[in-house]
C-alpha cells in the first residue's frame, strides 16, 4: 500500500513537471509571438537589441529625410516654376525635378559633391518658396489703358490728378527755385529721400512724401552732380575742385582730394566704393569705410561727363567724348569692354536694374538700346534734339528728356515701341535730369526753374522687400541695417562682369592649365617672333651702338621687306650652304701614303 501511494505520487511529479515544461513552452512561444521583447537576461544580449533599435531609428530618420526632400523636390505647377525662375541665380535650370548638378559630379571627393549638391536644392527650394510667397503681395502692378480713339501720351498730369486718389496726387507738385538752377537729383534706395543740388551751390534733402526738409545748404561753388551713399545719413557732392561727403544735417564730413574736377558721381552699394570721373578724365574707385583710394584709372579719351553703376554687377560705364563707353571695375587696369555708342559725345546713359540692357544718347540726336550680354545694338529711337538725361523704370520703362519735353516708353528695351507711353511739357524751362523713384510711380526732374514731379503709373515696383529697402523703416531697423551691410561688404576685387563667376570650381587639373598656358606661352612667342617682335633683343646683343629709335624702326620696317637683291643674296647663301654640307671630308694627310688603303676601309665601315 505504501508502495502504491509512493508510485502513484512519484507519478504526479512526474505529470506536474511535464505540466510545468508544456507551460513554460507555451509561453516562450507566446512572448516570442507578441509585440514586447523578453527582457534580457545579460549584458551580452541586451547589446545587440539596443544597436539594432539605433540603427533602425537612423534608417527611419534617414528615410524621412529622403521623402520629404523627394516630396520638396518634386514635381511643381509650371506658372510656380516660371515665378521662381527669377529668384533662380546660377547653377542648374530651375524645374524642380531633384536631379545631380554636372558641376558636383565632376567633383572628386563624394563629400564635397554631396555638399554642392545639398546647397544647390536649398537654393532651389528658396526660389520656389519665394514664388509661392507672391500670393501675400497685395498690391499689384498697373498701367494707362487707353479706350477707343485715345491716346495714353495724350494724358496730361491735370487729367490724372482728376481720377486718382489724393494720396497719389499729392505726390505731383512743383518746387519753384529759380535763382541755383538747373538742378540734379538723386532718390536714396528706398525711395523716401531726395537730394537735390542746383548748379550754383545750393544742396537740400528732404523727405519728399511727407514734405518735410532734412538739411538745407549753399556751399558758394559750383555743384556739378549729387547721389546718395549707403542709407539717407551721408550723401556726396560734386563740387568744383573736389568731391565733398555730408551728413544728415548738411555737416561737411570728408573732403576727398583724389578726386579732382569731378563731373560724375555713383555708389557702389554693396562694396561701399564712391565712384567718379571728371575733366581729367580718371575714373577713382575710394573707399568711404576706411578712406583707400581702391583704384584710379585713365581711360585717355579726355574729359568724361557721364557716370552710371549698373546695379546686377557693381561694373561702371563711363561715356566719353568721341562716343565711347567703357566699362570698369576697381582692380583692373584696363577697361573690361569698350563700346563704340555714337558719332558724337555721349550725353547721358542708363542701365536697368537686371544688368540686361543699358540705354544711350548722343549729340547725333539718337536714343540707343543695347544688349550688354553680346555688346551689340537692339534698337535706336530718334529725338528731336539730343537728349541730356536717361532713366530706366524697376518696370522697363525709358524716360528721356531734351529741351523742355519728357517722353516715356514702355516696353521699349526688349523690343521697339512705336508709340510714347506718355509724354509731358515742362513750358520755360530747360530739363536737366530726370530720375525714377524706386517702388512708387513717381518721375523726378530737375530743371532751370527747379524740380517737378510726375506720377507716371506703372513705373515701380507695387512690393518692396523690407529687408533690401524699407521705404517705411524706423532708426533703430536704419542703424542695424547699416551694421549688417558693414559686415557683408564686398570687396572691389568681386567686381566683374560676371558676378556669378565666383564661387564655381575649375575641373581642369594642375597638369592640364599648366600644359595649357605653357602652350599658349609657346604659341605667343612664336606669333611674337614671326611679327617681328622680337628683333631688336635679338640685334641688341650683336649691333653694339646701332640701337637708336631711328634703327630700330627702320629694322622693323625691313624685317617684312624682301627685294629682288635680296632674294638673290639669300639663295646664293643657301647654295653655298647646301654645296658644304654635301662636300665629302677631307682625309688628313697622315692618312695618306702606302697604308692609306687600310684607313679608306675604316672609314667606310664607320659610314
């Protein structure tokens, strides 16, 4: 009984472990099938786990990157693609597929390619927003429409004062000044500030929106041009010996002696370089931050009277007496380009704000488009006597005056426009200047009796970005708009035809431009040496005391020069040179004699 009771219990252990076995099974296979890990029992599997939720929250990360780049990247509505089309600078076509840059793949280091290639969709991705963010402008961009039998250069100012709004026609007006005329003007980048500065010493700025006068001065000199530096606080002024900078207040800061009888005044913005030409004809690059003359050319075409900065690449173009422009920057010694314009002096020049086209005048009574891209003329617009000042519209449009008459064209550079847009008569007096306000539909002029204002519609931009040119900005957004333009100068060496030159690389390797200009070192000097460069070195050093002007010139003269006598003397020399070099050697005598036999066979084996 006892035997019994034992194996029967013996039984039930038996049972309650294999219980206990399918149990546990059961439950291993159940945790391995749910969602939550088996805690780890050691260090050594706990490792493996944790590296691989790192690597799958890296690939996840990555992952997303990858898609939401793809989704930025994508395909894109095409009137989006044409707006940010002129944000787009540089670099491949903006058509807002994700594709490699040629420019990165040439690139060795993968590293550096991935960064070209990162940078470029960033620019992209700019261009698209900026484009996508042209649906907050609220204002929009309007002009004259004419119905039926009417003209638009018929309107004159009194009609459009009629049919605008007070704001806007206050905005024409006149300024009766008389005795210090005729007047040049200058509006600051906002287009909030006017600087005016009479022929007879008399200099003002005033806040022309609101009429409020800023500064008002006569220097007793003549006053030949003015212009705005970097914000409304300095500005510089053409005087008769010398140009002079002043502040706010009419307080003469600096007077620059570099420059000597300028005519022409202009700023470079982004370099903070005061550029001017005048009766001695130099073109002087200084420095208003630290007070460097940068460079001071001499372009030798005599007194220059005509000075503008196209705003797309710093370059200046200056208009000279025998109807040439030339084009120049800080650093380089020579002009970057000479453009032969008109048959006579050139009167005035201006230059839209893409770098694109720049409109001329000459004394022969012409108005001249020119394509600055192939330097070559577009179009020509005649006038009845020559115009003495040009201005082009952040909107295209070309205003010119002669006389006491104003005309503006309307898309009048890309193509030839028929038709005036709108003209004006300004009746005794004689226009000197005439300039666009930046982002208003105002055109200034100055004339013998003083300044006027025009409210030409259509001719500024509607929109203005706050952080490139705030007609409305307050001191303290003045004085840190001016320390961040401080610290983003430029440097007169960036100055060039093609800004956008910077910062590309150059595949070729070391061996390859070496090769390249040794071949072109070669090539010189041989054209050099056929042309008879190089003939004087060369008789120099054998022709002692021959060496005067007199035979030098009559050496080059004859270099090129070949007569009969000559001819002759020539092939006589190369006669004689050819019967040598075919004479047979002469045997020495002691080869001679009874053995000479033996040295006839030695020589013969030589040969």
């Amino acid at each position: 009984m006892f035997a019994a009771a034992k194996e029967a219990q013996s039984h039930d252990i038996e049972h309650k472990h294999t219980s206990d076995n399918g149990n546990r099974d059961q439950a291993d296979a159940s945790n391995n099938d749910s969602d939550v890990e088996r805690a780890p029992r050691s260090l050594r599997e706990a490792r493996p786990s944790t590296e691989k939720t790192k690597k799958g929250k890296k690939a996840n990360k990555r992952k997303e990157a990858d898609t939401k780049e793809t989704n930025d990247l994508g395909e894109y509505d095409p009137a989006i693609l044409k707006q940010a089309q002129k944000y787009h600078r540089g670099g491949q076509p903006l058509d807002g597929k994700k594709k490699k840059d040629k420019k990165a793949a040439e690139v060795r280091s993968k590293k550096h390619a991935a960064e070209m290639g990162h940078q470029q969709r960033r620019h992209q991705e700019a261009a698209i927003a900026a484009a996508r963010s042209e649906m907050l402008l609220t204002e929009e961009a309007g002009f004259l429409e004419a119905e039926g039998m009417e003209r638009t250069y018929k309107f004159t100012q009194k009609q459009i004062a009629d049919n605008i709004d007070i704001s806007s026609s206050s905005k024409i007006f006149d300024l009766k000044l008389e005795e210090f005329g005729p007047y040049t003007m200058d509006y600051s980048s906002n287009g909030r500030h006017l600087l005016v500065g009479g022929r007879r010493g008399h200099l003002a700025t005033m806040d022309w929106r609101n009429g409020r006068l800023g500064c008002e001065l006569h220097v007793r000199e003549t006053v030949r041009d003015v212009t705005w530096l970097h914000n409304q606080s300095l500005f510089a002024v053409a005087q008769k010996k010398h140009a002079y900078i002043y502040d706010h207040t009419g307080a003469e800061v600096h007077c620059l002696k570099s420059h000597v009888e300028p005519t022409a005044l202009g700023f470079l913005p982004f370099h903070f370089l005061l550029v001017s030409t005048g009766m001695t004809g130099r073109v002087v690059f200084q420095d208003v931050t630290e007070g460097s003359v940068v460079g001071d050319h001499r372009p030798g075409y005599g007194p220059s009277y005509q000075l503008r900065v196209n705003p797309y690449n710093a370059v200046v173009h200056v208009g000279h007496g025998n109807g040439t422009v030339t084009l120049w920057s800080p650093k380089q010694g020579q002009p970057l380009a000479r453009m032969l314009c008109h048959k006579g002096p050139v009167q005035s020049m201006a230059i839209d704000r893409s770098g694109t086209y720049m409109a001329t005048s000459g004394l022969d009574g012409r108005v001249k488009v020119w394509d600055i891209r192939k330097f070559e003329p577009l179009h020509e617009y005649q006038t009845k006597r020559p115009a003495q000042s040009l201005d082009i519209s952040q909107r295209g449009l070309l205003a010119a005056c002669w006389g006491p008459h104003i005309s503006v064209w309307k898309d009048a550079l890309a193509t030839r426009a028929e038709k005036p847009y709108m003209t004006q008569l300004m009746p005794s007096t004689t226009l000197n200047t005439v300039r666009f306000v930046p982002y208003d539909d105002v055109l200034g002029c100055g004339h013998s009796q003083g300044i006027s204002s025009l409210v030409i519609p259509g001719a500024g931009e509607p929109n203005f970005d706050a952080y490139v040119a705030n007609p409305y900005q307050t001191t303290k957004q003045r004085q840190e708009s001016e320390v961040k333009s401080l610290l983003d100068k430029l440097a007169p060496e960036t100055v060039s035809l093609d800004p956008n030159f910077i910062g590309r690389l150059d595949p070729r390797s070391r061996e390859q431009i070496a090769h390249e200009a040794a071949t072109d070192a070669r090539s010189g000097y041989e054209q050099g040496k056929q042309s008879g460069k190089y003939l004087d070195s060369a008789v120099r050093n054998k022709m002692k005391g021959r060496n005067s002007t007199a035979k030098r010139y009559q050496r080059k003269r004859q270099a090129n020069v070949t007569d009969l006598k000559s001819l002759q003397e020539m092939e006589q020399t190369e006669r004689e040179k050819r019967i040598e070099r075919n004479r047979p050697d002469a045997v020495p005598q002691a080869e001679k004699g009874a053995l000479g036999m033996f040295y006839t066979d030695k020589r013969n084996q030589q040969n």
